[in-house]
C-alpha cells in the first residue's frame, strides 16, 4: 500500500507518462529459496519476505507463489498486463473453479514492496511474537502478509466439497507502490466477479474502507501579452498576476462532500525559457531569470479529488470557468488540459454493498477481531475496480510501513487468513465453518 505520507509521490508518477516502459534493471537479484508447500501462515509470510520483489520486478515471487499453489492444486496465469504497466511480471491471476450457483469471489492483494532488492529481507519472528526485519531493510508486510493469507485462502477454497465451493480468484498485482497498479489492468467482467476485496493497508485486521477519494489533474496555461515591465507596463498583460486573480477567486482546500482542490504548482514568466527540456532546477532557473519584462506565460498544475464522479467533475469544471473569466476580463487567454487516461475513479461505497456484508458476517465469527468502517483519502487498488464491480477494501495489518521499523504480529498473520477463509466458507453457505 501507497501510504499518506508517500501517497502523492506515487500519484505523480502515476499521473504524468514515463519516461521509459519500464524500469532500469537493477543487476542480478539475490537466489530465492523454494516456498514450502505446506507452511503455516508464519513461515509462509517469513519465506514470501525473504523473496526481492522490488515494484516493477515481481516475476521471481510470482513464479515462485505460482508453483506453491500448482503444488496446492490451483492453477494460475500471467495476465500479459506487465507491457503495459512496466512489470517483469504483470498480474498472477490464480483460480479455484466452484459450483456455477455460487458466488465468484475477487480477492487482490499486490506482490511489489518499496524495497530495492539489491539487499535481501531477513525477517525475525521475536520473542514478542511481532515479525520484524533483522537488518536495515523494510519488512515488506505491505502487502506480502496480504499474499501469504491470500494462498492459503486459495487451498482453504480448493479443499471445500465442490457442491459448497464458490468461485475463487486471487488476483496478485503488479506495480502498486509505484502508482502504476496492475489492478487497474484487470478485467472483472470478464472474470465474471460477483464480490472483490482488495486486502491491502497497515491497519488493524477487521478494519474495512469502504469509500476513497478518487482523482483528477488538470494544467492551465495562461497566456498573456509580454511588454517592457519598467517602460511599457500599461502595453502588457500579466499573465501570473491573472492566474493569480483565477487561484484566489478559487474555492481551494476541501470541498462539499468531502472531496478536494489545489493548485500545486505555477511557473511562468521568463523563468520558462530556462528550464528547457534538461530539467533544470527550479531555483536555479529563478535566480538567473530577468525581472524586466511583464510575463506573458504562466502554467499551473493541480488536482481535483472526490468520493463521486459527479463531485469531481462539478469542481472541476467550477475551476475551469473560472480561469476563463478572469482571462477574458483580463485580456488573457486559456489553455485548459486533463489527463483523463490517468484519472484515478472513486470508491463511492455503497451501503447496500454484499461485499461489506459478506466482511461483517465473516468478522461476526471470529471473537478476536473487530469490524471498523473508515474512508480514505488516499488512492487504493479498490478505487480501480469500483466502476465495474462491488468491492470493499480489507486491511491487512502490520505497523510502520515503508519504514525498517515495519513490523507485523504473528496474530494478525492469523487473523488475516481466518477471516478471508471465514469469507469463502460463508460465500458457499459454510457459516461459522
């Protein structure tokens, strides 16, 4: 999982293109040891950390996760989705064929962690019984104890009696903390998904989101008219005092509903012509700019975010006609520009959702976890699949992440693979089994 902190890092790289299809290599990655086909949730989780899976190199985990659940007696396949994504891997799209009357069940949790894998994870189960990483690396719980609950789930499903069986597909994506999730690349009609649960999230087991922000970015460039700014003041027309007049005439910050606006960037004037295309810094560029001229260009960037597309697009459009009027007043003009391929959809939430009931039946069955509803303002893998399918958002556990001081309990481990167990088991008519 994206965490707050790191959260709009990954939506820029997510919302503007790459530079390269996929990325740099990064030398010979540590051998991985073979999955034990019949460890406890535990050691599964100990060996799956053990495993490099650095974002946008996934492919060694996968082959390794697809032959523990050959040998489970579910079968898997790469999706093809990592040309499009960046990823050596793309998705592992595992499938428990259950009874045609019978829900089928989308379970997604992402394979790639922050971590580089140039220095392997040496996870240490302590006396406290809290899994911790032994040296200077981060754990990788986000989200491999997602993963490894996940597996299990999978061979929990292929051993129930066929008759009480529900369809069952993990979907293990690609790419998540680098912003380019691999679940945006899945295709649930096709897949035929009655429920999704994206497991995901450094919170409590049991804790259940069931409505994120979704996002746009939008560019205004403003253009005005250049003039000497000392001698000819009255000939120009400033383009960053109107982009200016536009931003302060802009409701910014949160927005009805609960969603959000900003303007995140401006530059303009003569500092444009040099930056170039070399990405000279900023401030380096400011200081050797001319202040004699009055600035007849000025571009901005920001952001839109709401729990409904309605919402997103009523600001959206509100900031838009606003920069047009002040430019027509001013004598300015507008180029206004969305990256709509890149729009990130809302998880809306819905209370009817049989996917937040089939969670709060399954929490309901086990004494040690608590069902906590929440909203984020963070984008999740859920908000992906929300146009197309019902779908909630399972936290996975675990503290600190994308830190050396993450950290899980092997009873969340445990908690975690009991309740996606709990929700197939339910989905074929098995309650309390």
């Amino acid at each position: 999982m994206v965490v707050e902190g790191d959260r709009d890092v990954a939506q820029r790289k997510l919302l503007r293109p790459p530079l390269i299809a996929r990325p740099p290599p990064m030398g010979n990655l540590p051998p991985a040891a073979v999955l034990t086909p019949d460890a406890d949730i535990r050691e599964l989780f100990m060996e799956l950390v053990a495993i490099p899976s650095p974002s946008g190199r996934e492919r060694v985990l996968a082959q390794q996760i697809a032959d523990w659940l050959s040998d489970a007696g579910v079968q898997s396949r790469f999706d093809g989705t990592g040309t499009r994504n960046g990823s050596d891997a793309g998705n592992l799209i595992a499938t428990v064929p259950g009874a045609p009357e019978l829900p089928t069940l989308l379970f997604v949790a992402h394979m790639d962690t922050v971590e580089s894998g140039v220095e392997p994870v040496r996870p240490h189960h302590g006396e406290d019984g809290v899994i911790r990483s032994a040296g200077e690396t981060i754990l990788g719980a986000d989200n491999k104890s997602a993963v490894a609950a996940l597996m299990r789930a999978c061979r929990a499903a292929q051993r129930l009696p066929a008759p009480r069986r529900p369809t069952v597909i993990a979907a293990l994506t690609s790419r998540e903390e680098s912003g380019r999730m691999g679940a945006s690349l899945l295709d649930t009609e096709a897949l035929g998904v009655d429920c999704a649960f994206c497991v995901d999230g450094s919170q409590p087991i049991g804790t259940v989101i069931t409505r994120a922000l979704g996002q746009t970015t939008f560019v205004v460039a403003v253009h005005g008219r250049a003039a000497h700014a000392a001698a000819n003041p009255e000939g120009g027309v400033d383009a960053i005092a109107t982009a200016a007049e536009a931003i302060a005439a802009i409701p910014l910050g949160r927005q009805p509903g609960g969603g959000s606006a900003s303007v995140a960037a401006i530059v303009g004037g003569s500092v444009i012509d040099r930056l170039g295309s070399d990405e000279t810094p900023v401030r380096e560029a400011l200081a050797a700019a001319p202040t004699n001229s009055v600035p007849d260009v000025a571009f901005l960037r920001g952001e839109v975010r709401g729990y409904s597309v309605e919402a997103i697009e009523r600001t959206t459009d509100g900031i838009e006609q606003t920069f047009r009027r002040t430019c027509d007043a001013r004598g300015a003009t507008c180029e206004w520009t969305r990256d709509r391929e890149r729009m990130v959809p809302p998880l809306p939430g819905a209370p009817e959702s049989r996917a937040l009931a089939m969670v709060r039946a399954a929490v309901a069955g086990l004494p040690e976890v608590d069902l906590e509803l929440r909203e984020a303002q963070a984008t999740l893998e859920a908000n992906y699949l929300a146009a197309s399918v019902d779908v909630v958002a399972v936290a996975s556990g675990g503290r600190g992440p994308h830190q050396t001081s993450e950290s899980i309990a092997v009873a969340e481990l445990e908690q975690l693979e009991a309740l996606l167990t709990a929700i197939v088991a339910l989905a074929g008519g098995r309650a309390g089994s």
